[in-house]
C-alpha cells in the first residue's frame, strides 16, 4: 500500500490541479458524511476535509463516480430606450467642462456592433468525476497514517474561462457569469494528508493541495499590418506546482467527538505578456516590441476555518444514532476575482452552519446534512456584477459493509440538492460605484461639432439596469471502499 502512495504520486504530480471549489461546494459527495466531511469523513476526503481524521479510518482503497447537474438562471432587466450606444462614438472627443477635448476615457464599441448579444451564462449541463485514494497506517496503534485523495474530471480535464465583470465584458460574452461556480467546479484536485494520534483520543493532522503558477509568454510577428491574420505566432508556458496547507485537529471520546481544522488561502495564477512585432516598424526607445501583459487568478478560496461535534447516541451494537453540527467561517473580504484584483465595494465574510444525523443499524447506515451558506457578495447597484446568491444545501447518503474474513467491503451512496435562493439587483445611480456614462458630451473630430447623440446617458454594461439569479445544483456519488 505504501507503494500504491508513491506511484500515485508520481502520476499525478505532473498534472495541473485546478482547485478545490468542487469540494467547498458538495463535501464529500461520494461518502455518507455528505456535507459533514469536516465532522465524520469516513473514507479517503478526509485528506482533504479534516486529515486529522485520518487516525480514525481503518486502512483502505476507495474509488468512487461523481455526476454533478446545473441549472442556473440569470435574467436581465430591459434596458430602457436611449442608452444604446451609436456609431458616431468612433468619431468622437470628449468635451471637457472648459471647452476643450481630450481622448474619450473608455472606448466602448457601437451597441449594435458587439460581438455578442447582451445574454448571461447558460448555467445548465453536467459534469462527471472519477475519485481515488488510500489511507495507509504507519506505525503501531495508528500512531501515524496518510491519505490520498485525488478526483479527475471524466471529460475537460482542465478549464479556465475568466471574464470580466462590469462594461469590460462587452468586448467577450457581453453576459452575466455565477461567480463562484461554472469554470471553479471544473478541473483535478489532488490531496495530501497525514495525522499523528499521540493519545488514543487525540490526533493531529495536516494536509497540503496542489494548486500552480503558470506564466505565458507569447511573441508574434506580423510582416504585414494591413493583412494581419498572416502572423507568425510562438507561445512559451511555465507551469509551477506548489502545495497549499490546511491543519485539523480531533478530540475523539467514546460517546462525543470534537473538530477543527483550518484551510490556508488557495489560487490559482496565470500571468504573461504577449510580445507583437510588426515589419519595419519603429518601436518606443529601448523596446524591440510591443508588449501587452496579462494576469489572472482562478479558483481563489480564502481562509476557512470550521468548527463542529458529533454525540453518539444508544449502544455500539445494535440500532444507534448520531447527531453532529458544524460551522464554517470564510474571509471572503479578502476575494480576488479572475482578474486579480479586488472587488469595488467589499465582500463580507461569512458563517456557514450545517447539521447532520443518521442512524446505524448492522452493517447499514443513512445520514442526512442541512446547510446554509449566506453569499459574501454585496447588492451589485453599481457598477459590478458579481452574481451570487444565498444556498440552502440538502444531502442523503447510504453505506452497507460487507465484512468477509478479516477484511470489509463498503458501499456508499450520497445525493444531494443545492439551491441557490432568487435574488434580484437594480443599479442605482447613489451606488458607492455606480454605472458610468460610456459616451460623455462629445464633438465630432472632423467637424468639431456637438454630437447630440452624446447627450443623456449611454452604457453597453450587460448588467445594467439590473438582474435576477436563482438554480439548483445536483450531485449524485458512489464509492466502494475496500478496508483490512
């Protein structure tokens, strides 16, 4: 088993691990404890949840399939007659309060000539994992024992897919996207733990999660710049694997147990610079090109820290039960978004309380969880349309064992319901930021007369006069768990 580990890792370590959003979202959604991985996690994600658990689960192989649904909805208000903006924007110049001209400040693009229809993500679909891992003992009494766990999308092993969130975003999609979820829940994760148990009632663990940094430099040639879609493009990519921490703690007594365990900040970065060189071109002193940087950040997470207990209730044999809570505090005041930068008007951070119980009959057992996650995001009034919303989560799971000889098989369902509560925004014009006039007063640049187009207020911001967010997250998991 110990070899098992050391192949695995090898494996994997190559691979890019995108985030841990799929299992902030879901908990361990192959395993019985659903939701109340952080408390009772019985398998492998307890590498990940809580790997002071880890002295507590008896050595195994664990593999396990994941299906996940969305379907999100957002919907746009009307945009009121009037703030569509003309093509005589590419004519224009600003008029400054005195009189004179000046460059306009944002160049949006004529309304009717985006690339895109004003729309917002078609939050519907399925994704599929495949799940893994091992615990292994080391040492007399469990005094030591590690866990691996990794889950591997079935299709699109990796996607990144950043956009912007206010009237940047006319230039892409010219949509809304659900921040928090869509490409975050895509992507591998791969996990690391350990736990020491000085005490028989004690353990310690600590865990570390792959996350990289990746740096793109890409040079392109164009020989002719009245012809370029003719170009002669190289890209470079560096990619650096780096392990992110997280610690748990267990008090393990014979009717009561208590948690705690603490995820360190995680993300993801992406930055470059592409490098455009044109023929017989004169570039700024110094330069030998034209260079345009760039920088993102995916699946930001922040710090998490939980808090919970379970009490046991009736004898070990026979028909018994459990009830168990949690709480799970995130920093999300400290968010940075895909483009790196921090949000306008400050996220909050939050509490996320959730409970859980079952009942153990034989060598079967069902639980049930009940969350509730309050959204970090502020109204979106302004000029930002960070789309979130609060989530009332439900989870089921089922296990029945199998002991043969010295050794036990387990089989464990969990299915699950996350609902993310309507929630509806209208800009204002008193917002701390608000949606700004894209085409101030202006003058034609050839005619230096007023546009009077230009008059009033125009704006291509997709969230603009305001929007509505409501869905429903499923997920369905098996695992079968081989235990001596």
């Amino acid at each position: 088993m110990q070899r098992s580990i050391a192949v695995l890792c090898v494996l994997v370590v190559p691979t890019l691990a995108r985030s841990s959003s799929l299992l902030e979202t879901l908990g361990a959604s192959t395993e019985l404890s659903g939701q109340m991985a952080r408390v009772e996690a019985g398998g492998v994600a307890a590498a990940y949840f809580n790997p002071a658990l880890l002295s507590f689960i008896q050595p195994q192989y664990q593999a396990g399939f994941l299906v996940m649904g969305e379907n999100l909805s957002v919907r746009l208000a009307d945009r009121p007659a009037g703030i569509d903006i003309p093509a005589s924007i590419t004519r224009a110049r600003a008029l400054n309060p005195d009189g004179t001209t000046r460059r306009l400040d944002v160049r949006p693009l004529p309304t009717a000539q985006l690339r895109a229809a004003r729309g917002s993500h078609d939050g519907s679909g399925a994704l599929s994992f495949i799940e893994f891992g091992t615990v292994v003992p080391i040492g007399a009494e469990r005094m030591f024992s590690l866990g691996f766990y990794a889950v591997i999308p079935a299709g699109e092993f990796q996607g990144q897919r950043p956009f912007y969130v206010d009237e940047r975003e006319q230039y892409f999609s010219n949509s809304l996207h659900f921040e928090l979820l869509e490409d975050r829940l895509s992507g591998a994760v791969f996990v690391l733990g350990g736990s020491f148990r000085p005490l028989s009632w004690l353990s310690f663990g600590a865990g570390a999660l792959m996350a990289n940094s990746t740096r793109a430099m890409t040079e392109i040639f164009i020989p002719d710049a009245g012809n370029q879609e003719d170009a002669r493009t190289l890209s470079k990519v560096s990619v650096k694997t780096r392990l992110v921490p997280h610690l748990g703690l267990v008090v393990d007594r014979p009717t009561w147990r208590l948690v705690a365990s603490a995820h360190f900040p995680l993300q993801n970065e992406v930055d470059g610079q592409g490098e455009l060189q044109f023929w017989n071109y004169d570039y700024p002193e110094g330069q030998t090109a034209l260079y345009q940087p760039f920088s993102f950040v995916h699946g930001f997470l922040p710090w998490r820290v939980s808090l919970g207990g379970r009490y046991l209730i009736g004898p070990p044999e026979g028909l018994s039960g459990w009830v168990s809570g949690s709480v799970l505090w995130s920093q999300w005041s400290r968010y940075q978004d895909r483009m790196g930068g921090r949000p306008l008007d400050r996220w909050s951070d939050t509490f996320a309380p959730t409970l859980g119980g079952g009942l153990r009959a034989g060598d079967h057992e069902i639980s049930l969880q009940a969350g509730y996650a309050s959204s970090p995001v502020p109204d979106q009034t302004g000029r930002t349309n960070y789309v979130d919303n609060d989530r009332i989560h439900l989870g089921a799971g089922y296990q029945w064992r199998l002991d043969f000889g010295k050794s036990r098989m387990a089989l464990a369902v969990h299915v699950s319901a996350t609902h993310l509560l309507h929630r509806s925004v209208q800009k204002s014009p008193g917002a701390s930021h608000p949606v700004f006039d894209e085409f101030p007063d202006s003058v034609d640049i050839a005619t230096n007369q007023f546009i009077a187009e230009s008059a009033g207020f125009q704006s291509n911001n997709p969230g603009y006069p305001g929007f509505a967010s409501d869905g429903w997250l499923f997920s369905a998991g098996v695992s079968v768990r081989y235990c001596r």
